[in-house]
C-alpha cells in the first residue's frame, strides 16, 4: 500500500509544480506571441513608410505616405499541412502580386517541414512577385510539373502552403482595396 502511495504523491507533487509554471508563465507565452505575430504583420510587405490600416479582422490596407492604398495583406490558414494548420500574412500589391509571405504559425515537423519560416529559410520568399496570372503550373510543386522547389523531406507542408497562398490570391482579387 505504501509502495503505491510514493508514486501517485509524486505525480501529484509534479502535477501542481507543472500547472503553477504554466499558471506564472502564461501570460509572458501570450505577450510574446502577440509581439511574434505583430513583428511578422509588420514586415510582411516590406515596404516603407507605409501604415497599416484594418478594414477588419485579418484584414489591413496597405497606405502610403499620402495615405493611398497601395496594397493590402490578408490572413490565410490550411488545415492540410502535415501537422495540420498552418496560417499566414499574405501581402499584394494593387495589381495583385504577391509582396511577401510570412507564416504567422504551424507545428510542421522541426527541422523539415518548420522551413516555411523565413527566421529558418528563405524558401516562402519563391512566392514574392508571383500572381494568378502566372500560368497555373508555377502553382505546383516542381515534381508535379510546377515551378515552385518542395522542402526537401516535407512535400506535404509544401503543397499546404502553396495551396494556401493560391487560395489567399484568388480572395483577395475579389476583395480589391478601396
């Protein structure tokens, strides 16, 4: 009997010291979350001098000096990625051509699939410049006849943030700047 009780008081010893942690630090894991997804809104368009204004949720306006809107960037999410969602900024340009990328978060695979992260790589920079107007099999990964590199190891999460961006676009050309 004793024997059983030594470990269910250290479960419940590691329990309590687990959730006060979780408990104390929660609050500095959100703040730090909101400065991650502010810094990568910021720098999604990498443009400067300009201000972003929300038209609504996950939705901002791209303004220049003058305050004319040069662009906008949107949120966009997939559910298909390899460890599901995966979502992201997606900023363009008047005439719909894509300024920048930035994934806003994931639970790809470290160390494969976690490379559509610009702080990790650079691969998600292949989108800048492209738009629908481009022939649709630059919107497939090379080993699929398209034009676009997969991550090595994570062809999955590849065609995941492909699709996303495709998507994104095709919204977005509906939902022009004012």
């Amino acid at each position: 009997m004793i024997s059983a009780i030594r470990p269910a008081l250290m479960a419940l010893c590691c329990g309590l010291l687990l959730g006060s942690l979780y408990y104390l630090l929660s609050p500095r894991i959100e703040t730090s979350r909101k400065q991650f997804e502010t810094a990568q809104l910021a720098s999604v368009h990498g443009l400067e001098n300009v201000v972003l204004e929300e038209l609504q949720s996950e939705h901002y306006l791209i303004l220049d000096d003058g305050q004319n809107p040069v662009g906008q960037v949107s949120g966009a999410v997939t559910l298909a990625g390899y460890n599901g969602r995966i979502s992201a900024w997606i900023a363009t340009d008047r005439l719909g051509r894509i300024l920048g990328v930035r994934i806003r978060t994931h639970r790809e695979t470290p160390g494969l699939g976690d490379k559509i992260d610009r702080h990790i790589s650079n691969w998600i920079d292949l989108f800048s410049g492209k738009s629908l107007t481009d022939p649709v099999t630059r919107w497939q990964l090379r080993r699929d006849d398209g034009e676009v590199d997969q991550i090595t190891g994570a062809t999955v999460t590849s065609r995941a943030v492909i699709n996303m961006v495709r998507e994104s676009l095709k919204a977005s050309q509906q939902e022009q700047p004012r």
